[in-house]
C-alpha cells in the first residue's frame, strides 16, 4: 500500500514515513503469524534487555526507534494473533477493529468528554446499545468502557453498592463505608479471582462474602443461596474460567428478585452465548439482573483493551462514578467520563464499533458457533486418543487431563515449549489438567487440527513408557 505523498504539514511530515514502516511491519508480523512458533524463543525473550539500558541523553531518530522495537520486540511477542494461542481467554483482533484502533491513535482522541471527541462518545454509545441488544438484555440497559472485565466487575458493583445502601438512606460515595449499614455479598464457590479483587477494591472485602456451593461444572447451586434481602449483592457468572458452565440466571435472578437483592453477572466472556441462537439458552436468565460486565477483547476479538460494564439503571452507575468541577460542566449530555473511573481515556469506541459493525448479528453468532465448535473438535479428538476431558463442553473452553498431575503438567510444558500452539494450565476441582481456551476469530479448522496433532503427539512422548534406567 502507498502512503499518500505528504501536504506539506509539518505532522504529516514527521508521522508519513512512520507510518508507512509502521504498517509495513505490521503486515509482515501478521504474515508470520501462521508459522512462527506461538511462545517465543527464550534467546527472544532475552534479547529484550536491548531495548533497554540508560535513557538515550537526547532525541533519537523515530525510524530507528521503531525499527529497534519491530526487531527485538517483535521476536518475543506471543503469537496471539495468529489463531493457536489458546490460552487464558484471549480474543485475537478482527481486521476492522484493528485498522480502526490505527485510527484511534493516529486521531488520539480523548474520549473522557464529548467536548474532546463527539466521535468517540457517539459511538460508545452506539456500541453499548448494540451490545445490549446482542446480549438480549432489557432495553434501556446504558453503561460504559472500561480497560476489561475486571473494571467492569468494580464499576457493576459500585453501582450496586451506591443503589442498595442508598436505599437504607445511606450516601456511600460522600460517607464512605464506615458506619454504612451492611451489606451481603453472595458469590459462588467458583467466583473468578477478579470479582474477589473487585469486592476488596470497593471495600466489601473479597474474604468477607457467603459462598455458594458448585456443582460439578462450577454452576452455583441455586437451592443453596443464603436468605436474601435488599442489602444483598448475588454475584452470577457466566461463562467459568475453567470449564465456560454458566450459573443458572433465572433461578437465581428470580429468587434475588423476589426480595429485592440485586444480581450482578460476570460474563467477560460467557455473557457471549446470548448472542449465538444455538448457545442463548445456556444464558437464558441473565437478562433479568441488575448488571452485567463483559471484555470485547475476549470473545469479541476486539484488540486490548476493551471491557464493557452494563447496568439497567444507568443513573446508579453514575451516581457512584461522577465528578464534577466547574471547568467540566457540560451540561446534560452523556459524558463518558461521568460513568467510568477514569477521566481521560483511550477512544476504546473505535474498535468496538468497527467490529460489531462489520460482523453484524450473524457474524457475531458465527464467530461464537465456531470457537465452541473447534473446542468441541479439540474434546473429541483428545477423548478418542484416551484423555480424560473433565468438563462438559459446553462453550468455548476444553480442560483435559493427560494422567496425573506431574504427567499433566509435563505435557503442557511440553506443548508450551515445542511452540506449535499454547495452552496453560489449571487445577480444576483437584485435577490438574491443561485448559484450551478457544476465543479468537483466526482459528480455523486446520488450526485446530494441526494444534490437536501436536498435542497428541507431544502426550504420547510424555506419557509412553520410559525405559528402565540401566
Ligand atoms: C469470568 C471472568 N471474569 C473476569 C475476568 C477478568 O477479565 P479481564 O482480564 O478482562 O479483566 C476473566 C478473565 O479471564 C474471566 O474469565
């Protein structure tokens, strides 16, 4: 592609040959993603101390500085975008979204304030209400962008926080927390870490929760919730880390409703299902809760960072986050920064917007089908050759044992190390097995295939019989 030739202007000046190399690396990365090995070599990972040593004293040249970090950075990235990292729950990055995240910066946009960017906060708000409807959440649901699901989690219950203790008549945001009538926090035995982190952030205490027995896919047990009341937070999942079961919402939500409790689900990822007809029933319920966090950089495959809070009521979302100050006043508009913890941020709306507006509905539920499609690939291939696969493979996420723990463990060190795909690995209700995550829009069928092949393989070297030592 060519850059058009410069106006003259002394920024196109400085950014037109930048950014030409800039893309020109980019393209040449992405082409090599297919082949490279997934995790980098450690002689990679050590060649980064180049980019360091002392601050250079003065300017350098951009070209080579871009060109020191494509050179040496480039090499020990993890291939993420290539479509065999199946680790975490990491999204890749749609094409569209990924050109217009190129713009976001190129327009740097501060997207706190509609006074710094109409565009960014028109299309935050596009996007939350595409997203509510994907989602099958009740109209009117607003919310906010956030850096992911865990700020999500925060910015949820901040709002449950201010709406439940400002019913007893109680301002938390202005008197804080001492002193404040109590309030029950609900969670599931399986509650992911970052809710916990979010809870002690918001100084409810990540300790200082009941906890509700799982069943064995991590599913709350809905006849096991503690008396509610209005002073209680149910915190619901969808979509557990390990195994993507989703809590039953609608008994739930029901019961909370019925007295008043407020429901919040964590669904960085798993919220996704609502919008694939073929996996909605998995979510079928969560419509009724009071708010929700989801990531777009997850299942979404929007690049880092995007997390989205939904909430039925904005007004308590605002209520918790808002600042005001004489020379921020803009009148009665939505102002993002009103609804977020931050102030200045990033114009995350950029490629959120771009990528649900180039997948449309059907693309969304297909991109959702087929990542539950490949981990079902992945489970049968890996039953068939004599694995145990502990979940129920319900969505996107596989987690197999290949024998004991320490041979468990081996093999997915193994994997890791050979480089052909990734995957990590966890301790699921006392088994140690390897988790396969499949979450991005690159993997393919071959993909799935060729990383199953080198799974396969590697398992059997670990798990063959050695040979007694002489
Ligand atoms: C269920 C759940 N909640 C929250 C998070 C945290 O998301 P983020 O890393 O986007 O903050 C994750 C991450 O995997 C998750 O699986």
């Amino acid at each position: 592609m060519t850059v058009p030739p410069s106006t003259g202007g002394a920024i196109i000046g400085a950014m037109r040959d930048l950014l030409g190399d800039a893309l020109a690396r980019s393209l040449r990365y992405l082409a090599s993603a297919q082949s490279r090995r997934v995790s980098p070599a450690p002689e990679d990972v050590q060649r980064l101390a180049e980019l360091g040593g002392p601050l250079p004293e003065g300017p350098t040249n951009p070209a080579q500085t871009l060109a020191l970090l494509d050179d040496i950075g480039s090499p020990a990235t993890v291939i993420n975008a290539g479509g065999r990292f199946f680790g975490f729950v990491n999204g890749g990055s749609l094409p569209a979204a990924v050109a217009a995240d190129w713009l976001a910066s190129a327009w740097d946009q501060n997207a706190g304030l509609v006074a710094c960017s109409p565009t960014a906060a028109a299309l935050e708000e596009i996007a939350i209400r595409w997203i509510g409807d994907l989602l099958r959440l009740p109209p009117g649901t607003g919310g906010s962008l956030v850096t992911g699901a865990s700020m999500a989690n925060f910015c949820g219950l901040a709002a449950a926080r201010h709406a439940l203790l400002g019913r007893q008549g109680w301002n938390v945001e202005r008197d804080g927390l001492f002193g404040a009538p109590p309030i029950s926090v609900i969670v599931g035995e399986e509650v992911h870490v970052s809710l916990l982190k979010a809870l002690s952030l918001l100084g409810f205490g990540a300790e200082r929760v009941l906890r509700v027995p799982c069943d064995r896919q991590g599913r709350m047990q809905a006849a096991k919730l503690p008396t509610l009341s209005g002073s209680s937070i149910v915190c619901i999942q969808a979509g557990n880390v390990n195994t993507g079961a989703i809590d039953p919402a609608r008994a739930i939500c029901e019961a909370a409703r019925a007295k008043d409790a407020w429901v919040h689900v964590d669904g960085a990822f798993g919220l996704w299902a609502a919008a694939a007809p073929q996996r909605a029933h998995l979510a079928e319920g969560v419509e009724l809760a009071q708010s929700w966090a989801t990531d777009a950089h997850k299942w979404l495959n929007v690049p880092y960072d995007c997390g989205i809070v939904l909430v039925r009521e904005l007004a308590h979302l605002e209520a918790a986050m808002s600042t005001s100050a004489s020379y921020l006043a803009q009148g009665v508009q939505r102002n993002p920064f009103r609804l977020t913890p931050e102030m200045s941020r990033r114009a995350r709306s950029l490629p959120l917007w771009a990528a649900l507006r180039s997948l449309g509905r059907r693309g969304v539920a297909e991109m959702i089908e087929r990542c539950c499609a490949h981990a079902a690939r992945f489970a049968d291939g890996l039953r068939a050759a004599g694995y145990t696969v502990l979940n129920d493979v319900v969505l996107n996420q596989v987690l197999v044992s290949f024998g004991d723990a320490d041979t468990t463990n081996a093999v997915i060190a193994a994997i890791q190390q050979e480089g052909t795909c990734w995957c990590g690995g966890t301790v699921w209700q006392g088994h140690t097995a390897m988790r396969i995550s499949v979450s991005s829009w690159a993997t393919t069928d071959a993909e799935v295939d060729k990383s199953l092949a080198a799974m396969l393989r590697i398992a059997a070297g670990v798990t063959a019989p050695r040979s007694p030592r002489p």
